[in-house]
C-alpha cells in the first residue's frame, strides 16, 4: 500500500506536539481502563444514560434555509467518572441545524468533529447545510471535549496534553451521543444516523457500538484502532515520545500495575505496518525530511543474537509475560546493557531504542485497550454500516491491523484514491451522498 505524499509534507509542516503533558495520571489511566470495560458492553451500558436525560436549547437563529438550534446538557461521563473530564469539557455543546421544509420525514445525521474541528463553522458549512439543500437532512453538530468552547485553558490548538486526554473524549462522546440519540427519538425524530471524518468518523464508530438499535453509520477517514495511528502513521513524528519514555521509566507504576488492566485483542499490537513504516521514511528522503522512529530489518528495533542476551529486567519480564499469555509471540530481546538507561541516562552506553520500543510497545497496548474496536459491542445492524477510506492514507494506518470486516462482519468499506488530507479538505461532495442515504431507511 502506497501513501500519499501530501499527508507526509502536511505533517511535517505542522510543528506542533501531542502528548506534552506524558501518559497521563496513573490514577486517571486505571478509571479509564475500569470504565471502560463497562461502556465497551452495550447490555452493561443500557441504564447509564437514561431515555429523558436533559437537554436544553438555549438560542435560536433563522437563516435563509434553516433554523440554528443551540443547545447544551451535562456530560454524563461527569456524574460516572467523576472529575475526569477537565472542568471547562463538562458542560456538553451542540447546533441543530434543521431544514424550514421537510421533504419525507424528519431524518437527522449526528455529526462528530474531526480533529482540529473546533467550534461548529466547517461542519455546518460544508456539511450540514449542503445535507439540507440536497436532501432536507438536519444535522446535529456535537462539539467533542478538548475542542471549542470545551477546550482546557492549558491546552495548545488540538493538542491534547495527555494520552489519557484521548479516551477520555472517547467515553465521553459514546455517553454523549447516547443522550442525543435519545433526545432526537422522544422529539419524534426519524430516521436517525451517525457520521463523522477522521477521528470524527471513528467516534461516532464508537458511539454506534453502545446504541442499542439498528443505526446507519458512515466513518470516514477512520479504521479500527488508534493505536497505528500514534506509532506507523505520520502522527507519530508529532508525538512527544522523549516525554512518554521519561515518565515511562521513571514511574515503574505504568508497568507494574497499568499494564496488568489491559485485555488482549489480537495481533494488531504486535503486528504494526512496518510496510507503511518505511513507505513513509522513503517518501520523507524524497521530500528532503528528516526520518522519524527508527525500523531495522522490518522492525522498530533490532534484535540481538541469542550470544548477546544478557540478564533481562523483571519489568520487562512482566511485560513479555503477560502479552504472552495471550497468545503473542513476538520477540521483546533486551540486552542487559540496554537497561542502563534506568541508572544512568547520560551514558553513551544507554540504548534508547530498547526504551523507545518499550515505550511504543505499551502505546499500542493502551491504545488498542480503550480504542480498538474488537473491544466493544458489534452494532446490532452492521448492514447499515458503509466506511469510507483513502486508499493512500498515511494518517491511518490498515496494514497489520484487522480489517472492520473482520471485527463488524456485513459492513461495507468502500475507497476513494488519494490520502487523508487530501479527502479530509476536498472530498465533502463524495461523503455526502452516503450520509443522506439514511432517508433510503425511512
């Protein structure tokens, strides 16, 4: 699989870092872990958001073809997982964008953010009001926590500042959406659907898991875990890794303990795309760009002869030992002179690619934990799910992960040439016409 040129400049233009802040409190990671066993089952989840949970409209405005709902309720995730959510992420936001004339029905898309969708301007503009000339769709617009009016005062742009910051805007959204759902069925509302683009697509994915009924759903630009995306894809030249593989060696709670909390999914945290690793270090030669995370023979590191294993640290012990128990057998060799770094990190003896590796291998694995797909409910429907994918896309990674036709049998998947920035900027008119199909469901 080839990728595009233009998701790798794209990249390396935008200077900016993700996970400053590290992993997150330990604390915070093992809720969210705990959490997350119980949003991930649809039976569990069915008397956490009740039916009449509040919502209010709070402002009105009339354009020329429609009619501007604001409107806001508390996040649910508040109350379940208290003081998780940054206080300024609490109160949920949202526009109704809805048609002056009906065509057939009353059907709505719920439409979730991209990242660096801030606000509510792009999805309106080029989405929502177009859904309503074409087909008289309303969309309903729910501003993602970390984004817009939701955004922590400390946070840069779209940056979170927290690996954690991410599931947490996960299990807020599925609640969320959950809400909003509801709140659409007792307005009489119908039919009801679920889209988003890039990360938007992928939480409304998530979203779609939790729901209780038959549901349309189109990801687009989203595939079935983040866990490529932060450690084969181009995002992973943006992520802060000195940060990560600091408190990753200073806290020896993230493996001690953390590690312990994470459920085994399959393969996919050991089998990154090392094919699409080294497409993307050829292209940045070619672009004149310096590389990113070092591959050697196929890998992110290079293993050592059986002569030179030496006396391997208990913790990584741990961590081999328990991905091993489920069924992996990928190779972790660490030399004993590459744990110097834990003595000393100013040797010249120090081997940061055995902590780097350390430090991705537990990205995957915490990734994978609260955001891989086989993780969660299957939709009742998966008929009524069409995913939509760039064919070139170097921000979300498909090679050596399972496919969402492993993971959602029925689903259809469908590709447009090109990569994701490319689609995310210029392909609107293609992802429309799946979304007003939700009409075809009336």
């Amino acid at each position: 699989m080839g990728v595009s040129r233009l998701d790798v400049f794209y990249r390396r233009l935008l200077l900016t870092k993700l996970f400053i802040g590290g992993w997150g409190k330990p604390e915070d990671l093992k809720r969210i872990f705990e959490f997350r066993k119980i949003v991930a089952d649809r039976e569990k989840c069915k008397t956490l958001v009740s039916a009449d949970y509040p919502v209010y409209i709070n402002k009105t405005e009339e354009l020329t073809d429609c009619h501007v709902h604001e409107g806001f309720f508390i996040s649910p995730l508040e109350e379940l997982v208290p003081a998780i959510l940054p206080p300024e992420s609490i109160k949920a936001r949202f526009q109704f964008i809805v048609p002056k004339r009906w065509q057939k029905n009353r059907p709505v898309c719920i439409q979730l953010a991209g990242t660096g969708d801030h606000f509510f301007w792009r999805r309106r503009t080029l989405m929502a009001r177009p859904m309503i000339k074409e087909a008289g769709m309303a969309s309903l617009l729910l501003e993602n926590p970390y984004y817009g009016y939701r955004k922590p005062k400390d946070q840069l742009r779209s940056c979170l500042k927290n690996v954690s910051d991410l599931f947490v805007m996960g299990g807020a959204l599925i609640l969320e959406s959950t809400v909003l759902l509801h709140w659409l069925e007792r307005e009489g509302y119908w039919p009801l659907g679920m889209t988003g683009i890039s990360m938007g697509g992928y939480m409304a994915s998530l979203a779609v898991t939790n729901w209780p009924k038959p549901i349309p759903l189109i990801p687009c630009l989203s595939w079935s875990t983040a866990s490529s995306v932060f450690t084969t894809g181009v995002l992973s030249r943006a992520v802060n890794w000195a940060e990560l593989e600091k408190q990753y060696t200073i806290n020896s709670v993230y493996e001690k303990e953390i590690i312990k909390l994470l459920e085994y999914c399959g393969v996919d945290s050991f089998k990154m795309g090392t094919e699409l690793q080294r497409n993307l270090d050829c292209l940045e030669n070619l672009l004149g760009l310096p590389g990113g995370i070092p591959i050697s023979e196929g890998r992110f590191f290079k293993e050592e002869t059986q002569s030179e294993i030496g006396m391997v640290n208990e913790k990584v012990s741990a961590i081999s030992s328990q991905w091993n128990s489920s069924g992996n057998t990928q190779p972790r060799t660490l030399t004993a002179q590459s744990m110097d770094h834990r003595t000393n990190m100013n040797s010249p003896k120090c081997c940061r690619p055995s902590l780097h590796t350390e430090s991705i291998n537990f990205m995957k694995g915490v990734m994978d934990e609260c955001t891989h797909m086989a993780n969660f409910s299957v939709p009742v429907d998966t008929g009524l799910i069409i995913v939509i994918q760039a064919r070139e896309d170097a921000y979300i990674p498909r090679t050596g992960v399972l496919s969402l036709q492993e993971i959602w049998p029925g689903c259809e998947v469908r590709y447009l040439n090109g990569g994701h920035i490319s689609a995310y900027l210029f392909k609107q008119n293609f992802f429309r016409p799946f979304m007003m199909h939700l009409t075809d469901f009336a």
